[in-house]
C-alpha cells in the first residue's frame, strides 16, 4: 500500500478507491500523531532526523550523582509543567523534568543549577544535559534496579530464609524489605492495607513476580 492513491496487487498497482484513499490517509496522519506525541515534539523528536553518533561513556559528571535524594515511588509527573510525557529525573537533586531539547525543564534545569546527569523513567536510559548525550555506564545499574526491580523465584525464595536484623543510621533495628510508603495526597489510610497485605507472603510473592499479571491490560 502507498500513500499516493494507489496499492500494490500481485505486482501491479491499481487506484484505490475513495473511502480506501481516506482511510490511508488517516492511519498516516494518526501515527504521525501518536509518534509526535511519544517525543513530546521538544525531545527526541527533533533528533530523530539527526546522523547517529557514539555515544559517551564517559561521562565527567557521575560523581555528582546524589543517589540518597533519588525516590522513585512518587508519581512520574514533571514538576514544572506537570506532564507524564517524556520525563527525566535529575540525578543530582532527585527532581523530575519533562522532555531535554532545548526548549524543555530538564534543559533549563540543567543550564540554571549546573544539575548534568538525568534518567529516562521510562526508556531507563542515562542522558547529558546540557551536551545531550547518552551515557553508558555500568555504575548505574543500581539506579535502575531501583527504578524498576525485578525478583526471580531465587531471590523470592531467599526472602522466607533471610530473617537477618540490619542497623539504621539513626540505631533502630529492622527487616530489610520492610520499608514505608510515601504519603500522597493523603492517602496513609491506604499505605496501612498495603503494608499488611505485603505481610501475607503468597500475595507479597506473587505481586513480586511482574510476569504473574504483566498480562492484564491497564
């Protein structure tokens, strides 16, 4: 099928008939739409037509990855303009930005707090900015084991064996795995069912293994 009017049929073409032509044209303009839509128009939309080069990996800004300020349980919103398309986080101050052309938060952000390292919450993909490169490095793989976690039936397994007490830093004792849930927009009411559901370890294991209901349509 072409986008001129016409459509291949066992190697010849042939005109397509009104309603058909009009169909075409819509499917063409709604992923335009829905492509313009992903990149956030201001993001990498605006490098797609560029050539491909190396990327860094070495990037002289990791060391000022603040990674005690980094929460990924809050909702992946831009702090600016509110958006969920297209957002990063910034590694330096635990902040989340949209988008990083020239025009957007994370851009300016960069530029106005000398803040260099940011994190795709969605692609997980390391940037530069203002340089806007990509970096490569296998000392953040801890970041994005913390942004997206995933168990095996291993690790899972060793959960029941591992009873161990560690130390906080403030000298109180605890179970590690056991952690609290942010209160947002007031809803403590509800972190209290999570925390004792999470106890009930056959609904703790099954909800730690995404693949159980990767399946079910959100």
């Amino acid at each position: 099928m072409e986008n001129n009017g016409t459509a291949h049929v066992k190697g010849e073409k042939r005109k397509l008939e009104p309603d058909e032509e009009t169909e075409v044209k819509k499917k063409s303009e709604t992923s335009s739409d829905n492509l313009v839509e992903a990149y956030s128009s201001d993001d990498e939309y605006e490098h797609l037509n560029e050539p491909k080069v190396d990327r860094s990996r070495s990037c002289p800004y990791l060391d000022t990855i603040n990674r005690s300020v980094l929460d990924f349980d809050f909702e992946k919103l831009c702090s600016v303009s509110l958006s969920h398309l297209n957002v990063y986080a910034c590694l330096v101050c635990g902040k989340y930005f949209q988008g990083r052309g020239r025009k957007s938060h994370a851009y300016t952000h960069s530029v106005e707090c000398n803040h260099h390292v940011f994190l795709n919450l969605y692609t997980l993909k390391f940037y530069c900015l203002p340089d806007n490169y990509m970096i490569v490095d296998s000392s953040l793989e801890d970041i994005t084991y913390v942004l997206n976690p995933t168990f095996t039936k291993k690790h899972i397994k060793q959960l029941l064996n591992d009873s161990k007490l560690m130390r906080a830093y403030d000298g109180t004792t605890y179970l590690p795995g056991i952690v609290g849930l942010n209160n947002i927009k007031a809803n403590d009411y509800c972190n209290v069912i999570l925390q004792a559901l999470s106890h009930v370890p056959p609904l703790r294991n099954y909800f730690l293994r995404e693949q159980n209901y990767s399946h079910i349509k959100r």
